[in-house]
C-alpha cells in the first residue's frame, strides 16, 4: 500500500512566518504518525495576481505550475493560515486559485485539490487567534472540493507562546499541534 503524502505550508510570504513555524510543528506530528510530509514555504513559489487574461496569453506560469504539481501528487494538505484584516491572506488565495485551474481541455476542474483531505490552524499576535482566517478557509477549501477536518487549532498572542526555536511553550498547545498532524496522517491512511 502506498503510503499517504500530504503537502503542508503556511499561508504567509514573511520570512519570520508564525504560521510557517506553527505548520512545521503540525507536519511532525504527522510524520510521526507514519505518512510522508512536503514542506514548502508559498514564497518560494512567486506568483503574479491571477487574471484570466494572462493565463490565455502565456499559460500558467511556470512556478504556477510546480506549485500545481505539488499539489497533485500529495493527498492531504495541512494549512496554517494567518489572519490578516480578519481573513485570509491574498498570498494564500492567489495560490491556491492558480492551482485550481485547468491546464488543457482533457483535464477535470480543480483536479489538483479535488478529494484531498486537510487539516487547518492558525496562529496570531491577535486575540482571536487567526479563527476569522479559518472561518473562511474552511468553507473556501470544502467549496473546491477538499474535505477538512472538524478539528483545527488556533494559537491567539502567538508571540507570548512561540521560542526562538519555532516551538510552542505551552506543553498543551504543542501537543494540540503535533495531534492535529498526526490526525490528518490518520485520515489518510
């Protein structure tokens, strides 16, 4: 049986990512569950506002389309989504329209997200933890076809729980974490 891959990154461009921390910690905890975990950061994969118009002349651009192809090998995904202006971020939305479009006649809508399962949380300085971010996540994510998971984590004042390290301080939010990972990997399986 071949085992599950899942893709998992943070929805921020910022070198200093809460949230690119926070998904680190939530991919060990599915790789100690047993499936195979791809990192990635969205900045490694620069991408201009999707438009229609641009696609017709040139296609999809090419990191559009490593990003697309990530996305299409892995069957899970684990997204830390920040909050930004209390939703999610343009960095996050962009990509994930670009990986949604077809590229030739004979491929189906949304064929690199459609079936896969994933697992959101969010991280922020804020009271509220990026839940305003997740509260659209979800429903955007399920809308495409992917299947989320009921559980979810939200980390508020992030900056008071975060080490140099990237680790969360409190022995049960890491824990939280790391088993929001871990379920993901077992939904899968």
């Amino acid at each position: 049986m071949k085992t599950p891959r899942i893709l998992a990154f943070g929805g921020s461009l910022r070198a200093a990512s809460f949230n690119q921390k926070l998904v680190t910690i939530a991919a060990r905890g599915a790789r100690g569950a047993g499936v195979q975990v791809t990192l990635i950061r969205l900045n490694d994969f620069p991408l201009p506002l999707y438009d229609q118009d641009l696609e017709e002349e040139n296609g999809m651009p090419e990191n559009a389309a490593k990003l697309k192809a990530l996305f299409a090998e892995h069957d899970g995904l684990l997204i830390a989504s920040p909050e930004y202006n209390s939703g999610i971020t343009a960095a996050l939305k962009n990509a994930i329209d670009w990986v949604s479009r077809a590229t030739s006649q004979d491929e189906a809508p949304l064929s690199a997200l459609r079936g896969k399962a994933a697992a959101i949380l969010a991280a922020s300085p804020g009271g509220y933890g990026g839940s305003r971010s997740l509260a659209q996540l979800r429903p955007f994510l399920e809308n495409i076809g992917v299947t989320v998971l009921e559980d979810q984590v939200t980390i508020p004042k992030v900056h008071e729980m975060m080490d140099a390290e990237g680790e969360l301080t409190d022995p049960a939010l890491q824990s939280a974490v790391l088993e929001l990972g871990a379920k993901l990997a077992k939904a899968l399986a």
